[in-house]
C-alpha cells in the first residue's frame, strides 16, 4: 500500500478560510447563472420578482406567509407544515423579516445561499486526513453536480437544501471523533442529529445507517478506546424517540460527567449497550429504513380493502434509471462516476474511516432502482473520492507545482460537464405571469374558508396565490387522488359537480380525514359498492350536504400534460383493480397539413376529407374534427364542428390558437376537463365560470 502514502498538505487556517470562502462563492455564482438566464422574462416575474421553480417550494413558503398574515387560519395543513418543518419555516421567516427583501425575494435565493454551506463540511473532512486543498477540489465538483445542483439551485425553495447538507455536518464531527480521539466531536454531531428533524423528519433513514457503520467500525478498529463507548452513548440518546429538550439536557449531563468523571470501561460498555438497545426499541430504524425502500419500488394498486392506485408509480423520481443517468446525475459522467468508486475504495484503503461515510454513497447507488432523488446523497463523497484518485495517479510527478497543475486540469475536465449541465438546465418557474394572476384573482373573489380542486400538482402554489384550500396536495398522495381524478375525467357534469360539493363538505366535517376512505368506508365491515355509488351521483335523486363555503374548479392548460396520468386514478375500478375502459389522449403540436392529410406524429395520420383516421396500419372513421378559438376576453369558442361518423369513437379538436391538435376517444371527449378548459361548453345550471384566460379557467360551483 505504500503508493497510497503521499504526501500531507498544510496550509494556515487563514488560508483554510479562504478556499472556503471561494468554493462558498464559486457554487453560488455557477447557482446564479440561471437567474441571469430568466431575469429578463417578464413572464416569470410575479410582484416585481422572479418566481421559484418548483411546487412544494409553496408549500413552505405558504407556511411562512402565514406567520406574516392571516388567511391560512382555515387550511388544515398549515399547522403540520410549522409542526414538522419548523426549523427551515422559522428560519425563512426569521430572514425575511430582517432582510430587506420580499418574501418572495427570500424563497428565490436561500436554496442557493444555504446548499453552499456544503463545502465546508467537505474542505474539513479532507483536513482531518491532511488534504485541504483536494477538499477545496472537491467542494467545488459536488457543490454544483447535476443532482445536488438540481436539488438546490435558486429558485428551488425546498427542505432538501437543508435536507442534503446536515449528513455531512453529522459526517464531518463523527469521523473527527475517530482521527482526533475527542467526545467533544461527537457532542457536535448529537446536537446536530438531534436538530436533524426540526429540518427534515424523514432524513433519520439517513443518520440510522450512519450510527450503525459508526458502531461497526469503532468496535472493529477502536473497541478497545472508552471514547468509543461516550460517543455511542451520545449518539444513541439523539435518536431515541422522546423530547428534544430531554435529550438535550441528558446530553450535556453525560458529557459533563465524562468529563469529570472516570470510570472501568465496562460501565461505559454497559451504558453504550443500554443506549443502544433503547434506541433500538424507540427507533425501529430497520422498520423506517425498509418503509422508505418499499415504498420507492412498490408498484400497483393497493391490495387491502378498495384497490385505490399507488401514486408512487406516477412520479418520475420513484422509477428506476439507467446507468448513465445514475452517473450524470452523481459525477457529471459515466467514466467520472466509475473514477469515483475507485477513488473511494482507494480513500478507505488509505484512510479507514472513511468506510463510515459508504451509507450515502450507498443510498446514490440505491438510485439505480430506488429512483434518481437519492443520487444526491452520494454527490460529496463522489466528488470527493474523484479528486483523490487524481491525487494518487500524479504521485509521480515529483514537482509539487505541476502535480497541482495536473491535478487542476483533470477537475477542470470534471467540472466542464456539470457546468455543462447548469447552462442547459433551464427550469422554467412553476406557473408563468399569466397563471398567478388567475389565482390572484380567485384570491380576491374568496373566501379563506373556500375549497379550490385541482389536481395535486398545483395545490400547493393555490394555497400561496389564492389562500383557498385543497383536498389533494404535492403531500397529500392518498386516496382522494381517485376523488379529484373522477371530478376532472367523469363524462357526467352532474357526476362531478355533486362529488365536487360532497368531497369538501365531508372532508371539513370528517376533521379533514381521507374524503374516500370516509365515503367508501374503506376496509370496513360496511364498505359500500363504489360503483353504485357513483352511478347515483350521475343519475340518482340524492340530498346534498349542507352548503357552508363555496367549491372552485381550477382547470389550467398545462394539466394537459398530465392528463393521462390523472384519469389513471380513477379509470379503475377499485373493487376489482382492473381498468374500467380504454381512454384514448393524445396531444400533436408538431403536426403537418399536406392537403388537409394530417400527420399527427406516432403513426397517426388523419384524412380530413374522409374523415379517415389511421393508427398505423389500422384505420377507423373519425367522429367529430373540431375547432376551436380564443375571444379576445379570454373564452374558448368552438367555431366550427364536422361530423362523418355519429358512431365514431375518434374525435380531433383543433386548437386554433394553441397550435394544437388532440386526439380522444369519447370518453375523453366527455370528460370534465375537456368540455369546461377545452371546449367551454358547461351545464351552467351547476357551474359559472368565474376566471378565464389562455392558460386556465376557473368555475364555481353553484351547488
């Protein structure tokens, strides 16, 4: 192994600041690229300021604005969100107020001011083992690799730019405990695992692997050290599930002891295993671990009681990625990932401890089936990794200045990819100008008591818009995903208007509880028949409940996007999980018109002279070619309808102004979603349409 012993660095604490400091700057600055991408689009800019650019960045920032102002005192979800995330709440707040910058100003640009801190741990890590500046390397690799970078860049407003940096700060003071033989670190590291959830909850997944390598190595390498013992016992309190101020208080009592008290080791032992056993007990890491596992490879419907489908399936982040996605996404390139895992087997080869951080390298690889927001994970200890391989293969290179050089070169080569990627990734805001003014507007035509439907999607941007509450929610993944599903794809506007109106008064009255499992009596000995239920809602002579707020409908052009996705939730029929009938959307906006021959894209061609529709090789005969256009008010009007078959099941919609053309089958064609956004044609004796633009529409309910 001796060509692992290269030599130590050793720089001042001055300069130690500085490469700090510089990395700190660089990610920031690579982080501000795409604002000086976006600033000039008036479209993204809401009250003077560019707007974030992902969902559940509202649903903190809602959070906050309701410390700020009242309007939120009816949305039920508020008080979970200041309960289980009230560290980066009250931080934002606690900046907001100080600053003199907008709410809005504030959400934009933490991601990128906070995700930064990441160098720090990195540059001290490497410190511990003699190299500062393959630290300072390093930090500036991972700082703005693609997935960390896309988990945190402006913009991103969101629990993971805490969530991804307290690892290592809980890492950094562990491995220190081992290097330097001091309780003192692993002191640092408790109160940091012990603040952890006040950040991000579900991220003890992440430290109980952290605290069993920590165990696993110690008692291989270092059992025989009563630090040992001190720092399990530490550790081990952190995670018990009981009061934070309790394991605080028990913390600086046990640390105060082992300072000033010595003891045989045995009792360090024995009070270590009780800990443990305690932690063990309280914890269920295993259990929590093998949830989170489960539920990012489940697949299906569920399988007790109604057979409601598993909204794990739908996002992209729970599939399955390829090879080079995995690499990209954790070193910039495939050969760059594949360096990484040799530099760390390397790294542990030379540095032992190391071995402790291989659970977050392992959690990144997990991605390779888990799904791509676990590659994150592994981002530091790859960049990490990464530069002390190139450390290692100049060994030879006896003069200290070209190593450097070299070694310079070889993270410039690592770094272009992933700048590479910042310049590319241009991630517009989550709605544009046009779309928040629509929900401003239902904000001043509300109350903060009313109920706005939409899909989960966009719930939490109408809580920030339009203060109006939301059955379904970026968190809210549940069973009413079927409620709101059936509301926007019935064929039956009577259908959804009385669910529109039942949902919401029972969800209120049920203390917010799940709306299908209440309706339904999921699982229950007296669990209804779905079906029969619906069908009375279309054509039966049923009471409604009483009205007590009004019920929007918030239908916005995008949805298109996603609209098989949404009918997949409820074309199913939840007593026998089997399909309840074929849909058929397609969206072409690349189409081309060759003497009114239509080329549709995916081997769909359509003769509009015919009214012959071909799908490949098979043909059928349209039903309906319609056309529709904007008014200068911002309706939707159907200009002119050709029929050839009344029998056909294919319908084309011409979207004039769009430039689009869909294809639907009739029960698409029905549906709520395309008869009040698409064609505006509604029953108005149970819905008004109260706010429209090219972008969304939204009804009210008058049931």
């Amino acid at each position: 192994m001796d060509f692992l012993k290269i030599k130590e660095e050793n720089i001042s604490i001055k300069v130690l600041i500085g490469l700090i400091l510089l990395a700190y700057v660089f990610s920031i600055a690579i982080r501000m690229i795409w604002v000086y991408q976006f600033n000039s689009m008036e479209s993204f800019h809401w009250n003077g300021q560019l707007m974030i650019n992902t969902n559940d960045g509202y649903y903190f920032a809602s959070a906050v604005k309701s410390l700020f102002e009242t309007g939120y005192e009816h949305n039920p979800m508020i008080p979970k969100a200041l309960d289980g995330y009230p560290a980066v709440i009250y931080i934002t707040y606690f900046f907001a107020k100080i600053l003199p910058f907008s709410l809005d100003s504030v959400i934009l640009y933490a991601p990128a001011f906070v995700s930064s801190l990441i160098v720090i741990p990195i540059i001290l890590m490497m410190r511990l083992f003699g190299y500062p500046i393959l630290g300072f390397f390093s930090a500036l690799i991972a700082s703005i690799t693609w997935s960390y970078y896309n988990r945190t860049m402006v913009g991103y407003y969101d629990s993971d730019m805490f969530a991804l940096i307290l690892p290592f700060f809980v890492l950094l003071p562990l491995i220190a405990s081992i290097v330097k033989k001091d309780i003192i670190y692993t002191l640092i590291s408790a109160i940091i695992i012990l603040i952890y959830p006040l950040f991000y909850p579900q991220g003890m997944s992440i430290i109980y692997p952290l605290f069993i390598i920590f165990i696993v190595y110690g008692l291989f390498f270092s059992r025989k050290d009563i630090e040992l013992y001190q720092s399990i016992s530490f550790l081990a309190i952190a995670l018990l599930k009981i009061s934070i101020p309790l394991q605080f208080l028990m913390i600086v009592i046990l640390f105060y002891i082992f300072k000033e008290k010595k003891f045989p080791k045995n009792y360090y032992i024995i009070l270590a295993g009780t800990l443990f056993i305690g932690f063990s007990l309280s914890a269920n890491a295993l259990g929590l671990i093998l949830s989170k596992i489960s539920w990012y490879t489940v697949t299906g419907e569920e399988d007790i009681g109604l057979k409601f489908f598993l909204v794990g399936q739908t996002i992209r982040e729970a599939g399955k990625i390829p090879f080079e996605t995995l690499a990209n996404r954790i070193s910039g390139s495939e050969i760059s990932l594949i360096l990484s895992f040799i530099g760390y087997i390397l790294l542990v080869l030379r540095h032992k401890k190391m071995i402790i951080a291989v659970p977050l390298f392992g959690v990144g690889l997990f991605a390779y089936i888990g799904g791509l927001r676990f590659t994150v994970y592994a981002v530091p200890i790859a960049g990490i990794s990464l530069v002390y391989l190139f450390y290692v293969v100049t060994k030879s290179i006896e003069d200290i200045r070209i190593r450097y050089a070299t070694i310079t070169l070889f993270v410039a080569f690592a770094l272009y990819p992933n700048i590479q990627h910042v310049i590319g990734y241009k991630v517009p805001t989550v709605f544009n100008k046009t779309e928040i003014a629509v929900l401003d507007k239902l904000k001043s035509i509300s109350n903060s008591k009313d109920y706005t439907l939409a899909w989960w999607d966009y719930g939490y941007p109408i809580w920030y818009y339009s203060n109006t509450n939301t059955l379904i929610d970026g968190g809210k993944h549940h069973h009413d995903n079927f409620i709101i599903s059936e509301i926007l794809t019935t064929s039956s506007q009577q259908e959804a208007a009385r669910l529109s109106r039942i949902a919401v008064e029972t969800y209120v009255d049920s203390n917010y509880s799940t709306v299908a499992n209440t309706l339904f009596k999921n699982g229950k000995e007296d669990q209804i028949d779905v079906n029969n239920y619906l069908e009375e809602l279309k054509f039966g002579d049923i009471k409604l409940p009483k009205k007590t707020r009004d019920v929007y409908l918030y239908l916005p052009h995008r949805m298109m996007n996603i609209l098989p996705t949404v009918s997949i939730f409820s074309n199913l029929d939840l007593h026998t999980g089997k399909e309840k009938k074929k849909l058929l959307f397609y969206k072409s906006q690349g189409f081309k018109n060759n003497k009114g021959v239509l080329s549709l894209g995916r081997g769909m061609v359509c003769d509009t002279n015919s009214g012959i529709m071909s799908f490949g090789k098979q043909k059928t005969k349209i039903r309906y070619i319609i056309t529709t256009e904007l008014t200068n008010d911002g309706h939707t009007k159907v200009t002119n309808t050709k029929q050839f078959d009344k029998n056909g099941d294919i319908s084309l919609i011409y979207m004039k102004n769009y430039g689009s053309i869909l294809v639907v089958n009739n029960a698409v064609l029905n549906s709520t979603y395309v008869r009040l956004f698409v064609l505006e044609k509604y029953d108005k004796n149970l819905f008004e349409l109260v706010i429209t633009n090219p972008y969304a529409k939204v009804y009210k309910l008058k049931i």
